[in-house]
C-alpha cells in the first residue's frame, strides 16, 4: 500500500499502452483540464514510427507555475498493457518514490519497471472499463490520475465534453461514468499525488503545441500562402495553416513532394506573396538546392525544419537538434541566409513570426530549427505578448527607366519589382548576374553581388532578440533549441549550490553575431555547452565562430533520451568537483 504524501508544486503523470489505445487522448484531457483550473502543463510523447498500433505514452508533466522541460522522474505510471514497453521504458525514469498502477490482466511486471524500485499497485483496468457500458481502459486511466492529483471534477468534465462532444451524448456519458470509477478506484489506493492550489484561474491560459504556434506566427507576420508535403514530425504545421490561410484569404497547397513544395514557396513569393513551407530533415536535404535559388534571386521565403533523430530516415517521432550542420552550412557555394530556433514551445509563434520579418526584410531565404520535443508537445501557457514584427518589402512601385532588380545599395536591400509592375521586368534565376538582372560570367560582377548578399545580412540590426541571456555569473551554460528549458531549471538548482552562473540561448544561429556574443561572454571564465546531437554539432558551430573559455566542456548526446535538468546539474557538480 503506498504511503499518503502532501501536496506538491509540481506532479508528472506517464499513461502508456498501446498505439490506438487512447492513451494519448487520456493524457490530452487531463492536461487540459488542470491547465482550465489553474495550473500550467506540459504533454509530450512517446510513440513509434508504426502508422498504426506499436507503442504509444502520454507524458503529463502539471505544475503551478510554467512547465518547459520534462520530468527528471515521473511520479505515477499508469500502465494500459505492458506490450512494447521495452521501446521507451528510458524515456520514464521511476524511482523507489515513484507509483505504478498496473492490469494484473496485462501480466507480470517488466524487470524495466520492476526493478525501477518503484511502488507497485494493481487495479483492474480492462475489467472496470468492461463492466461500464461503452466504457474505455483509457478514461479509467485518466480517472485514476484526476483522482490522484486532486483536479476538480468541474474542470474535468467540462474537457471531457468538449473532446468527446462530437461524438454524441452516448459517448461523453459513457466516458464520463468511466472516468469516475476511476477516481473512486484511486481512492483505493491510500495514495495521492495532489498538487498545490493553483495561484489563479486558467481562463486565459492557452493550451497550444510548439507546431501550432509556429503556424500562428508565421500568420501574424503576413504569410499567406503555405506549400508543403507531409513529413513527421512537422504535420500540424500545415494542418494548422489550411483552414487558418484559406479564413485570411490566402491558400495552402500540398504538393507532390518536398521538390515541388519549395519551389511553389519561391514562386508564390517572387509574385509578391509572404510564404512558407514546413518539413523535418530528409526534406530539408532535398530542398537546399532550391533555398540556394532564393538567396541567388533574392527572394524572401521561410522553412520551418522541425528536427528528428537521423541520418536518413532516422527516428522519425523522436527529438534531435542534428540538422544544426546542414540548415547553418547546407547550401552549396556561399550562400548568405537566415537561421533561427526557438527556445520554447511558446517562442515558436514569436521566432517565425521574427524569420517572416528578417525574410522579407533582407529578401533572404530564413529556416526556422525547431524539433519533435517543441513541435508537437503540448503546453498549457500564459497568451504570449503580441509582437509587431510584420512583413515589410521593399518594392519597387514605380520603377525607374533601366531598372536595375540588384542594384548595390547602402543596406545590400534593392527594389523588389512585383511581377507585373510597368518598367519592372527582370531575369531572377539561380545564374550570377549583373546589377539588371542578366546573367553575368564576369568576375567583378559575381564578387559585386557575393558582396551584395553577404552584407545586407551581416550588417542587419537584430537587436536583443539574437539571443535569451540570463544571469552574470562566471560560470556560462551555452544552450539552444530545446534544451533551453532543462537548462534553466538546472540554473535553478545549481543556485541553491552556490553557483553564480549566467544561460546563453542564442536564437539567431546565422549569421553569428561575435560581437553580440563577446558581450554577453564578459566576465565569463568557464563554459559548458549543452545540445541534443551524438556529434556536438553546435560545439563545434560555436568553435568555429565566436571565443570560448579555455575552460569549455560539453554536455551532448543523441535522441531519444531527452536532456533533463538533473543531467545538467550533475555536470556542473562534477566540474566543481568534492
């Protein structure tokens, strides 16, 4: 029998069986509902590549105050069946303070969770759920992690009606008679789990995935036509976009393939359009060729590559930052452009909302890196602030006689004519041309415009938003991505240690900003760079442009097992040593 335990600030709740389960739809629900009475969340997820069945896990991690990272450990695990569990039993650290519910119908326990230490339960899952007219084993999961934590049955039924609404009265009702005799089968236990009061009410809590807030702010800064072919994980993206585009007046195509889609992007734009197209790695490969094209001709698009575990076909439902190499350095020749990555799941909507800006501003291609962990995680966050970062480009309105498209200018900026445009004719190819347009060999012309396109991005104000910098210590974690929000949460402790330590999270990847980045180093002796690739990727892209400390270590490791904060601070607490 486990031990009855206070409330607590923070609760992280796994429910896993198989794919088609429900399981993920448990975990929905429930993160939803504690984000509608008050609290914030996260729900991230575990699952194979299979289009169907394999294995599936929801992973709810609540808190009172915001939520960007993973459970170090995961206080209750809710076990639908113990098939598959092999695939992801790491991605759920359990400790001997940790609870399992499990179906003595799924049968013996795995030696991967039994041997965790963790406290053991069994309830019959699939034989309560039977014995409830259209009852389910997953709404009895989510009944017994409601009733552990204490949510407010208000907040939950309302979710619940508003997921299962459409699929009629039947069916909510079912679900709802369901999710009680969970909850009382919780009370069973002589186990909680209960969180904290909330400090106020959700209501205008948003609950958004990072590929949703991505597609939103790519809307706000003025795109309004989207190509793209589906690709995991960056799906939502697009699913966001059609209805959203088609409601602005704009449009959404799926093309053929990634091929296609890029080069719909590039003429939708050359026609005087904001657009953007979504993908994850083995897209953004076949894509460089054509993003290479853009920055030649100059016109302004946006990639959003939401990473995946690779090379090649990789792992294609779990996070990595391994496109860091060829989104920075990809594109064959020297081809200036723009690469930024948000920090969180929130700075998706104001990171590509920002790369529409710099896109049109510069007239540049600009690739957004976000990543499986982002993208399609969950969060239930305040309403980010509104930004007024919105598409301006240059146009040439009325041309001048002999229009020159790349005339060298001050900023490296020229008149954009928009196709049809009296006097504004020109030739936009991937050839090297002169200032007109016309395909050029020259030499002084192939330097004049490698010139051209190299400055007006490197001599772009970017202001403060290049990069998240916290702290003064001399101590500097240097992180991106998603490993931004482990490594706050390691700051956190690594402060009560004593340790006087400052974060550096840039979010502009290219062009590098040296400058920027030696004042933000000041006072900095010893620095430890944290990142999701086997390889260091993003080591080696800080050694190659900005000054490191002597004293530099790495923290870095490949997909699937997530950075967590305890990893972090369990290198500083090595590098200070006994």
């Amino acid at each position: 029998m486990a031990r009855q335990e206070q409330a607590r600030d923070s609760v992280s709740i796994a429910i896993t069986g198989s794919g088609g389960g429900g399981a993920i739809t448990a975990g929905g629900i429930l993160m939803e509902a504690a984000a509608r009475a008050g609290w914030y969340g996260l729900l991230t997820r575990s699952v194979g590549p299979q289009i169907r069945g394999g294995e599936a896990a929801a992973l709810v991690c609540l808190s009172t105050t915001p939520v960007a990272c993973g459970a170090e450990r995961y206080d209750v695990l809710v076990a639908l069946d113990w098939l598959n569990i092999d695939r992801f039993a790491a991605e759920i650290p359990l400790s001997e303070d940790s609870l399992v519910i499990a179906d003595p119908e799924a049968g013996e326990i795995p030696p991967t969770i039994a041997d965790s230490g963790a406290r053991i339960a069994e309830l019959a899952i699939k034989e309560t759920a039977d014995g409830i007219p259209g009852g389910r084993p997953n709404m009895l999961a989510l009944g017994i992690a409601a009733g552990l934590i204490g949510l407010p049955e208000s907040a939950l039924f309302a979710t619940l009606e508003k997921t299962l609404g459409k699929k009629g009265p039947e069916a909510v009702s079912a679900s709802s008679e369901t999710v009680r005799a969970g909850m009382a089968a919780a009370a069973t236990l002589g186990a909680s789990v209960t969180l904290s009061p909330p400090s106020g009410a959700g209501d205008g809590r948003w609950i958004i995935s990072g590929n949703e807030a991505a597609a939103l702010g790519a809307v706000r800064g003025g795109v309004r036509f989207a190509a793209a072919y589906p690709i995991t994980p960056a799906t939502e993206v697009l699913e966001w976009l059609a209805p959203a585009l088609a409601k602005l007046g704009g449009s959404l195509v799926q093309a053929e393939d990634e091929l296609a889609s890029i080069n719909m992007v590039i003429g939708a734009s050359y026609g005087g359009t904001p657009s953007i197209t979504a993908t994850s790695g083995p897209g953004l490969a076949l894509m460089t060729e054509s993003i290479g094209l853009a920055t030649a001709s100059e016109v302004p698009i946006v990639v959003v590559d939401v990473m995946r575990g690779g090379p090649s076909t990789g792992i294609p439902t779990k996070s990595e930052q391994s496109d860091l190499n060829i989104a920075v350095y990809g594109l064959h020749g020297d081809a200036p452009h723009i690469v930024v990555a948000p920090n969180s799941v929130s700075d998706c909507l104001f990171t590509t909302q920002w790369a529409v800006h710099l896109a049109e501003a510069m007239q540049a291609p600009a690739i957004v890196l976000s990543d499986q962990f982002l993208g399609q995680a969950r969060a239930a966050i305040d309403r980010p602030a509104d930004v007024a970062f919105i598409a301006r480009r240059e146009v040439a309105a009325d041309p001048a006689e002999a229009y020159q498209r790349y005339a060298v200018t001050a900023s490296g900026v020229s008149p954009m004519a928009i196709p049809g445009t009296a006097g504004g004719q020109y030739t936009a190819d991937g050839l090297e041309h002169n200032p007109r347009g016309t395909p050029s060999t020259r030499a002084e012309d192939h330097a004049t415009q490698m010139d051209k396109r190299r400055d007006k991005i490197a001599q772009f104000d970017y202001g403060d938003h290049w990069a998240e910098i916290e702290g003064d210590g001399p101590l500097a974690i240097i992180t991106w991505g998603s490993t931004t929000g482990p490594v706050r949460d390691a700051l956190a402790r690594a402060a009560a240690d004593g340790f006087r330590t400052r974060l550096i999270a840039p979010r502009l990847l290219a062009p590098a900003q040296p400058e920027r980045f030696a004042k933000a180093m000041e006072g900095v002796e010893r620095a430890l760079v944290v990142e999701q690739t086997h390889s260091g990727q993003f080591h080696h892209y800080l050694r190659a442009h900005y000054d490191l400390p002597a004293e530099t270590r790495t923290l870095h490791r490949p997909g699937p097992l997530m950075i967590r904060p305890g990893d972090v601070h369990a290198a500083l607490l090595e590098w200070r040593g006994p």
